[in-house]
C-alpha cells in the first residue's frame, strides 16, 4: 500500500532527489529510472499514481499526465542503504516516450530487444 | 554479450557517474541500484563481472570482491536518455550485504519482503 506508514528512514542525494526504479509488478521488467523529491513521494503515496521530478525541467511530475500513461503504484520499496527506491508498479500504456514498454529497449550495442506498444504520434501531439 | 561494441552514447552526471540497476536476468528481481563510472562499465564488459563505482569510499570496485558473490553479467541495457543502465545479470549468493538476495527487502513501511538467502557473519569477517 503506497500510502502506509513511513517507517523507513530515506537518505535524498544533495539535490533532495532520491533515484526510482519502476518495475512492472506483474511481468518483472524494469520500465524506467527516475529522481523522486519529498514531494513526489508524498504525491505518489497519497494519489497511488506515480510521481517524479523532473531535473531538466526543475519541476515535479506525474508520469502520464500528458500522455494517460499512468503508473499504478503496488508498492514501494527501499533499498538497504535508503538512498534508492523501487516502484512496483502497473503501467498503463507504455513508460517511454519513444513507445517502447520499457525505457530500457536496448543493448548498449545498439539492439533494440524492448516491445513497442504505442505510436508516440497518436499520443504526444 | 557485455563485451560488444558500444553504439549508443551514455550520459555520464557531473560526477562521471552513471547509475545502474542490477536486474536478476531470470527472475527479474531487482537486486540493487549502484553506480557506475566509464572504468567500471569497461570492467565490467571486458570481464563479464558487475563492476561499480562507491561514491563513498571513492573507488571502483568489483561487486562480490570480498563476498564472493559475484555477479555475472548477461546483457547491458541502456534507458531511452542514455543517463541509466540495466545490467541484466545471474547473481552468485546474495546481492545485499545484509544477507538479502535483493537490496530492496523492505517496503517503505518497514516490513521485510525480501528473502535471506545468506549469514552476514559467515560472509564478512
């Protein structure tokens, strides 16, 4: 339950951002990497959608809020240390903006081995 | 194949950091989130073992160096941004030096979800 308890002590870098991983709590996959800020958190535990914060763009985000892609938070976990985060999530749509499933669709040598799901065309105007 | 040539471009931080999620290539478990600079990735896909960076003792270093639970690395993935990897590798005993197979044992709750899979003490002297 994302909302329960915060009984976890949490170490947020220097930048206040503590990094994410999504991972589809079904399938297992690992859909993307992502800084959450205090207040993505809060947001992500409160509405059980998943919220980031965006570095480029200094700002906090809710992931599918232009494109519906939403991501249902299961539950959140923290690693030994409290300096990362993992989301189990179920995704709607795909997580990249590309259209792949998984921001993670290729091979450091450049194979594409992720599944495309969506035209980023028909969903980004 | 970790040792393959590298076509896509990655985007190291300020720090010449890059982080990386390990990813139990048959489970799909998450197993930690780490970091890693230019000279552990070329480590790492020249040797086929997880190397990392510590940010905190300031050094790279071969994961399972003194556990023995090494781990070896079946693919490198890399996210749409070129800022995060995915190594999707077999683990050798536990990745958490807590005696968890998984950094992420806990939920953000508190409660232990993770399974043990070694005694620190006869790991670690």
């Amino acid at each position: 339950m994302p909302s329960e308890q915060l009984d976890v002590e949490l170490e947020f870098g220097e930048n206040g951002l503590i990094p994410a991983v999504a991972q589809d709590a079904e399938t297992g996959n690992v859909l993307m990497l992502a800084y959450v800020s205090a207040d993505a958190l809060a947001k992500t535990r409160n509405t059980g959608l998943a919220h980031y914060y965006s570095r480029s763009r200094d700002e906090l985000w809710k992931k599918g809020g232009s494109s519906g892609h939403v991501q249902r938070v299961e539950e959140i976990r923290v690693d030994c240390d409290g300096d990362a985060l993992l989301y189990r999530i179920e995704q709607e749509g795909g997580a990249c903006h590309t259209g792949y499933h998984s921001c993670f669709y290729r091979t450091l040598g450049g194979e594409t081995v992720g599944e495309e799901v969506f035209d980023p065309d028909d969903v980004y105007e």
